[in-house]
C-alpha cells in the first residue's frame, strides 16, 4: 500500500537538514570603532565586516540581556561607558555615552537582571558599578578601588583590575586583579553599591597575574585565567572560601619557561564539558575536558593570526570565532562536539585592531 502523500511529504522534510541560520555579530577593536559581520554557520565563512559604529577603541564589549543594547568600554584619553541601540538590521546608534569612573576601561558585564553594569579599569585598579534604566541607559558609577601589588616587579607594582562578572544569582561581583593576584568579591547591595564579601577576595598563588574568569555550569566554582603564568586556578564560589583547590597550566607542557604566556581569555563550550582559552604567546586556542569537578588540558591549536585575545562560541556549541588584535583578523573554527577539538575552517576576514566579539541575539 502506497503511503499518503501526507506522510511522504513529512517524512522529506524531516530528512532534509534545516538550512544554516547565519548569525551577525559585532567585533570591538583597538582602533576606530565596532565592527559587524555574519558567520555561515555551514561553512563558517563570514561576510566582509563593515563598521556599524565609530568609537576610538571600543576594545571589549557586552549585549544586554533583555534589551537590544549593546556596551562598549574604551574612549582613548578618558575612559567612557558608551550605550548603543542595536537596530533591526544590525545597525547601532548611539544612545548614551557616561565617564567610567577610573581609567583604563577594559571589560563590561551586565547583571543576569539586567538592571546594573559592572567595568573593569586595569590602569586605576577599580571596578564601577552602574545603575541602567528601563532603556538600558547607565547612571553615575559607584567605584570600589583596589590597593595592594605582588611578586611581579614589571606588571604588578600596584593593582590592575581586569575582567568582572556577576554570580549567576547576581547577588556578588567578582572581579579579577592581575596586579594583586586576587579575586576580589563584591556583596551587590539593594541600592546599587559594593561591599566587601566575607571573604573579601580569592587569593591565586603569587606571581599569577588573573585576567578573566568564568563560572562553572551551575556556577559553584569558578575557574580563573592567570596571563602571567599561564595558569587556570579552579575555586569555589558556593561557598566562597577565599582558596584556591588547584592550580594547572593553560599552556603546553614543553613550552619552554622563560617564553612569554600572556593568556587573555576563557569560556565554557554550551555543553559544559569543553573548556577554551587563548594564550597569546604561543599564539593559540586551548582547550580542556572539565567533568564536573576537574579540568584537564587536551591540546591546543593556532588561532589563525598573531596574539589571539578574545573569542566566541556560537549558542549552539558548532562554531568558535577568535579575534586576533596584532593580525588584525578573526578567523573561524568548527568544534568536535564530542572531544571538543577544534578544526581551523580555513576562513577569516580582516578587522584592524580585533579585540573582541559578541554574537547578536
């Protein structure tokens, strides 16, 4: 018996593949402003990026979570917060543009709520709290600077915050501090303001350097990126208890000791049993098992340019882009979903300046 044409019909479409979504994102720069692009997400090519904005180095940048707001820390001579309206088409205009409260902008966060925002100043040792309005629009920064330094006599003669990021519950702010080699954490208070946790920081064994950082799945750890001595120190955060349970290099075994780490960023593959980081001195995209209690390196592969600083992977776990600054490029790899390796697609395109990427919801 010949089966309906009904059926015929769904049994074709399920076995044709769903055509690839191309999926826009934005590209913050050291130069004159962000950049957009769109990745095919079958071949990982990306299509010819055009500035969608002009802000001198808009050199890390943040998407809001429920609002079509883009962030951008940098301004050059004074460091400023600048809000941008994401249009239908990808387009941003600018919105509002507020001083940082310190110097040296060089990472934006939003909380899980979406009412605050949180910068990172590496040249004043501080972090800056920012009220948002309904629109995503920031208020005046209320700042917590930091004091102190470490074993370093060249990068950590007084304190440089790096990176922040609210606790999935957005009740703490912890923020990283190459100069001190701490973790600091930050109670979130119900007006708006910082107040030291007990404990008031997470302590990395000397000489770290920590830069970025990202929460376990189910956030009750944290695992932290040293630049200095290319490192990866996993702590807990539920409870915080201001020690570190172990410490495992980010980078290959024989590199030799004296070669120059510079490790900038780490990020869990959606799955959460795949870990990736840059090192920028070797020039590579490293990549670790995690099982839920313990990471483990499994290799590395070049990122495709010269000094791999940020990178992202696509939501759904196939694709991860990494923005070479010193090349000035950002090149595509497809992801083993299995083993995690990652697989140099062969494409890039040329952004001057690359520093950091977000893909756009």
């Amino acid at each position: 018996m010949n089966p309906a044409p009904g059926l015929l019909l769904g049994a074709t479409l399920l076995a044709t593949p769903a055509a690839a979504e191309p999926r826009p994102f934005f590209i913050g720069t050291d130069a004159d402003g962000v950049y957009a692009s769109t990745l095919d997400t079958d071949t990982g090519a990306m299509s010819p990026p055009v500035l969608a904005a002009a802000m001198e180095a808009p050199g890390f940048l943040w998407i809001h979570p429920t609002l079509p707001v883009l962030y951008a820390v940098g301004g050059g001579g004074g460091s400023r917060l600048v809000a941008f309206r994401i249009g239908g088409e990808g387009g941003l205009t600018r919105s509002a543009s507020v001083g940082t409260g310190g110097e040296g902008a060089c990472f934006v966060t939003v909380s899980p709520d979406g009412r605050l925002a949180a910068v990172a100043h590496y040249n004043s040792g501080s972090v800056a709290l920012f009220p948002l309005a309904d629109d995503g629009t920031p208020g005046e920064p209320t700042v917590a600077r930091h004091a102190g330094r470490s074993v370093n006599e060249k990068r950590q003669t007084a304190p440089h915050a790096h990176s922040v990021r609210f606790t999935p519950d957005g009740r703490t702010l912890m923020a990283a501090d190459l100069g001190t080699d701490k973790l600091y954490v930050y109670s979130v208070t119900g007006a708006g303001g910082l107040e030291p946790a007990s404990p008031a920081a997470i302590d990395l064994p000397p000489g770290s350097g920590p830069r970025h950082f990202v929460f376990t799945p189910g956030g009750g750890a944290v695992l932290i990126l040293n630049e200095l001595a290319g490192t990866v120190s996993v702590a807990p955060v539920d409870p915080v208890t201001g020690g570190v349970t172990r410490t495992l290099p980010a980078v290959a075994a024989d590199l030799p000791a004296d070669a120059e780490r510079a490790s900038a960023e780490i990020l869990f593959h959606p799955g959460g049993r795949h870990v990736y980081a840059s090192n920028r001195g070797p020039g590579e995209i490293a990549w670790f098992a995690w099982n839920g209690e313990n990471l483990e390196r499994r290799g590395g592969v070049a990122s495709g340019g010269d000094w791999p600083r940020n990178f992202r992977l696509t939501e759904d776990g196939r694709f991860l882009l990494v923005a070479n600054q010193r090349s000035g490029n950002v090149a595509s790899f497809r992801i083993d979903a299995q083993t995690g390796e990652l697989v140099a697609t062969g494409e890039s395109i040329d952004v001057p300046g690359a520093t950091c990427i977000k893909f756009r919801p």
